[in-house]
C-alpha cells in the first residue's frame, strides 16, 4: 500500500468491489424479484467480501468471487425462509417483474414478456442465464461462483435458452428480441 492510500484511506479492493455493485444488484434481483431483498444481498454480499478479502488470492478472480459470495447470500436467505419446498417451485410464486421506463410501448412489452419467461425458469438455470448471458460470466466463472460443475452449468444454460426460445416463440416475441439486439 502506498502512503497516499494510507493518508487518505483510498482502497484499491474496495473501489473493485464497489464497481460490481450494480452488476450484483442486477443479478440479485433477477434472482429473487424484490428490490429490498436484492439490495440486502449485495449488501451482504459487499461486507463479506471486504471483511474477507485476505482469502482472495487472486485479484483476476474478484467477479466470481464476489458472485459466489452472492450465491452464498442468497442461499442462506433460502435457508433462514426455511424453505421445504423444491426451490424450482419458487418461480411459481415470484411477482413479475416491472416493465422498465422506456418511451416506446413495444419495447418496454418485449422487455415485460423475456423478464417473464426469465422469471417462470426454475431458479438454477435462472441463475446461469443471468450470469452468462446477461453479466457476461464465463462458464467457469459460473461454475466457481454457485460451486457447481462446467458441464452442469452448460447443461443448465441450455435449457434455459430453449426454455426461453419456446415461450418467447409462441407470441413472436423471439424475432423481436432479435431484432432488438441488433440495434445495438
């Protein structure tokens, strides 16, 4: 550490940490579909992690480690609900989710109907959809963050993508998306 990190208390780890932020919330939300409950996580998420830093060892890991740190959160929030039911039922009971705020009504219909069908996955492929395909996690990323092995973790993103194909297929939602993507 150098002597103006000393002076003025600047920490390198923790602004790291502090910039995954908004990817954790994003994927604590689309996790457990309550804002509160997201924040929570990522919050517990961020004191664990700077608590524990001295069991990173490498810094080129800190995305996974922190996810994993979430997937740990999130599954002692299970654990504390007591839950007893099989947690692929969970998606059952999730509120959907918000439309986002944007000006052109078809967009934000799209954007209502693909949360959905993310929302109705059962919760392990939703998971890895949204570590994957939405924070850009490699496979192996995903595999150390919810300790769950590569082949396991491709399996579940492959039905979780044809999931997704078949229900977004069925109102033409898919050509949309589709479409959408590559405005980008």
């Amino acid at each position: 550490m150098d002597l103006r990190n000393l002076l003025f208390g600047v920490d390198p780890l923790r602004q790291q940490v502090e910039h995954w932020r908004p990817a954790l919330y994003r994927v604590a939300y689309s996790w457990c579909h309550d804002r509160a409950l997201a924040d929570d996580l990522v919050q517990e998420t961020l004191l664990k992690a700077l608590s524990r830093r001295a069991q990173l060892r490498d810094s080129e890991r800190l995305k996974g480690w922190l996810f994993a740190i979430l997937n740990n959160a999130f599954r002692d929030h299970l654990r504390r609900l007591r839950i007893h039911e099989d947690i692929d039922e969970l998606a059952d009971e999730m509120p959907s989710a918000s439309p986002s705020p944007e000006d052109d009504r078809a967009t934000a219909e799209i954007v209502l109907r693909v949360r959905a069908a993310i929302a109705v996955l059962p919760l392990g492929q939703r998971q890895v959809l949204t570590l994957v395909d939405l924070e850009e996690l490699s496979y192996a990323e995903v595999a150390q963050a919810l300790e769950i092995p590569i082949g396991t973790v491709m399996s579940r993103l492959c039905r979780a993508r044809a999931a997704l194909r078949e229900a977004l297929t069925d109102d033409r939602v898919a050509a949309q998306v589709i479409a959408l993507g590559s405005r980008r």
